[in-house]
C-alpha cells in the first residue's frame, strides 16, 4: 500500500453562550451563532490596524447558478452533518458565481490563509486578527455557517521574524501568547480549533519542528491545553495529511490521542486532510481507521479533501476523481456521529495544488469555470442514498 504522497513538507458540554453545542450546532442553521461579537476585538491585544469589514459582495441568485436542489448542504443537513470548504477570499469578491456558490451548498468553512501566524502577527508583537474580520468571517455569518478555526501550531506558514536568533525560553513564549491570544480573539465564534497542524513523519514519529524543540516533545499537549484555557467551548483538534489509511502513520496518531485522553488534556477530534492524488491508490481501510478512531469517544473530521491530478484532465482521470470523492466521502459516513466533510476549496480556478504540485491540478468539485464536475454529482447522490 503506498501512501498518498502529500509533497507539503471531551466532547465539551453543551453551555456555551456563544456558539451551540456540537449536537444543536450541526443540527441546526437557525441559532448557529457565527456572528461577531462586536467587542471580540477591544478585548484582544494590541491591533496593527483597524481595518473596515469588507462590503457584500454581489451574488449570484440561486437561480441562476443552474445547480440541482437540493444542495450538498441541505443533505447534510438532512443527515445530521455538515459539508465544509476552505474560503479563498479573493474569489468571494473576484466571482460572484464563486460567492454564490459558497453560500448555497457549504454549511462550515475553514480560512484558506487568514489565520495562520504570518497572517496574524507578521511583526513582532503586533498581533492583527483583522484580516479574518475583513472577509472570511463576515462571509461565515452571512452564509450561516460554522467555523473551523485553522490553524494554531504548525511548522509552516510562520512570521519570518521567528527565524531570528531566539532562546527556547523566548520561542515557547511566543508560541504561548500566540495560541492565548488568537484563540481569545476569536472566543465565541469558532466551531472547532486545529491546534495542531501536521505533527508527525510518515514513519510514526513525532516530526522535529520549532515547537518540539522549543516546548519540548510533549509540546502538543500543552498547546491543547493553552487552547482550552482560552476558550473552553472550542472543539480542539489535531490535524494531519496521509492519515486516512491504516498504517504507521495513523496507528501514531491513535496511539497519540489515546495517550492524550488517558492524561486527561483537552482533545476533541481528529482532522483527517484528505489530500489525494490520483496516482496513487486509495488510502486502504479509510472507514475502519476513521471507525477506531470514533471509538476513542472524538471526532473525525474530513478537513481538507481533495484529489488531484496530472494535467491535462482526462476521462479516465477525472473517473478516479470522482470515485475518491466518493469513496472517501462514504468512508466517513460510516462514522457513527459524523461532524463535517469539507474540501479544501471548491473551485479550480482558485485551488491551492495547481501552485504546489507542479504539473497537477483540477483538484476540486468544481471547473475553473466554476461548473460542477463529476465529483459533484457523486457527492451528491451519496449524501441522497
Ligand atoms: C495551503 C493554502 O491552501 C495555500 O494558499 C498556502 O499558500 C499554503 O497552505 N495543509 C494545510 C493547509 O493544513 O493549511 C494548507 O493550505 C494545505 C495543506
């Protein structure tokens, strides 16, 4: 069985004042309190500026997307889950049909970029959480839909101001007050927290990254619990690529999360990406891995799928597209409690692949003319049956 090849590098109770519990959150679009708290910002640290929220963007109506009823979200909602995507929000402005199409068949959404350190912090000190307040979670609001926030701890995507000569002491710290005041910034209003994105080698071990040297190996329990203290409501996750098969990768991760609960640190849920590629096989005994880890009393979550392919499309490739959708999407609804499905971008004009994966592309649902693709349809009738 060969892997996926990636090429990048409690159930908490239900009392929350400002977000549903887990249960009432995926049953129900009414009463999803996505909703900014207008004094969620006065309350966070020091801003580097005051960025107005972004204008609505004009949408398409739904008529004249010519899409079938009903869409993915509504049967998801029908079955009690919910079907996510990554926002890429240039695209919610460039493509009305893009913003139309966001609104009508995705009921969670995860930031594509605006919540990534380099993004909220990129000088020393000067935390800005206004980029996520500029379009991605007025979008979310809009659109009633839920928010996975992504993400806190990972090795990519950090301020170059990190790369200076810094103690371990001084680099714990940082990553601390990160995690303490991005998670405060946005108390309330997200659904779910990757902490930890991308921890582990293929092989099973612990990757060595920043924060392992810096913390210490034993770095994501902390961070977890950094998290929690922060906003106790949030679902806490781990997050990782090439996790969907049974395999030394994934034993790692149960073997990980098992320890963590056996300790008693805050974690809530595992994030499986699902970035596929359709050179490669099926990850094998996806429904059995997703089953065992369900049984540690966590959620599964499908976090980032996708499936790409070497350009140009062809027929037969775009056939193995669809029936990796599918069978990962039927994979995680033999889950007994399924919590969401989200693909990491929905349109292929605006995909992240095509820019990392040289020569690969056409990863997602939908066309660069933003026209449903096979993939689509196969959703769909699986969410139907
Ligand atoms: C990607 C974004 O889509 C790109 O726009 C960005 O340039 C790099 O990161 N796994 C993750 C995501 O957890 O954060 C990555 O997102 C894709 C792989």
């Amino acid at each position: 069985m060969s892997p996926q090849a990636s090429g990048v590098e409690d159930r908490a109770p239900g009392a929350n004042a400002d977000l549903p519990s887990r249960r009432s959150a995926l049953g129900l679009f009414a009463g999803a309190a996505v909703a900014a708290p207008a004094t969620a910002l006065a309350a966070g640290p020091a801003l580097a500026s005051d960025r107005p929220p972004a204008m609505t963007p004009a949408a398409l109506a739904d008529a004249d997307l010519d899409l079938p009823s009903p869409s993915l979200r509504e049967l998801a909602e029908r079955r009690g889950l919910r079907i996510g995507t990554a926002i890429h929000d240039p695209a919610v402005f460039a493509s009305p049909r893009y913003a139309a199409i966001l609104a009508r068949e995705f009921s969670i959404v995860s930031p594509e970029n605006v919540m990534k350190w380099d993004t909220v912090e990129p000088e020393h000190g000067l935390a800005d959480f206004t980029a996520a307040e500029h379009i991605f979670l007025p979008t979310a609001a809009r659109n009633r839909q839920l928010v996975r926030g992504h993400n806190l701890v990972w090795h990519g995507q950090l301020p170059s101001w990190l790369s200076r000569t810094w103690t371990s002491a001084q680099l714990a710290s940082f990553v601390q007050a990160h995690v303490t005041d991005e998670v405060t910034a946005f108390r309330g209003r997200i659904f779910a927290w990757d902490v930890i994105n991308e921890p582990l080698n293929e092989d099973g071990t612990l990757a060595t990254n920043i924060w392992s040297t810096a913390v210490g190996p034993d770095y994501i329990a902390t961070a977890l619990q950094w998290a929690h203290a922060a906003d106790p409501h949030a679902r806490l996750y781990i997050n990782d690529f090439n996790l969907e098969a049974i395999g030394p990768k994934s034993d790692a991760m149960y073997a990980l999360v098992k320890g963590l609960q056996q300790r008693g640190i805050p974690i809530h849920g595992v994030g499986f990406q699902g970035h596929l590629d359709v050179r490669f096989p099926f990850p094998s005994g996806m429904a059995e891995n997703l089953q065992r880890f369900a049984a540690l009393g966590i959620d599964v979550a499908v976090t980032e799928a996708d499936v790409r392919m070497p350009l140009p499309v062809t027929p037969a490739q775009l056939a193995t597209q669809t029936s990796y959708y599918s069978q990962m999407l039927s994979a995680y609804l033999t889950v007994p409690d399924p919590v969401s499905f989200t693909v990491w971008g929905f349109a292929d004009a605006y995909s992240w692949v095509d820019g990392f994966f040289t020569g690969e592309g056409a990863a997602t649902l939908f066309d660069k003319n933003l026209h449903p693709k096979p993939a689509y349809f196969a959703l769909r009738d699986i969410l139907t049956a």
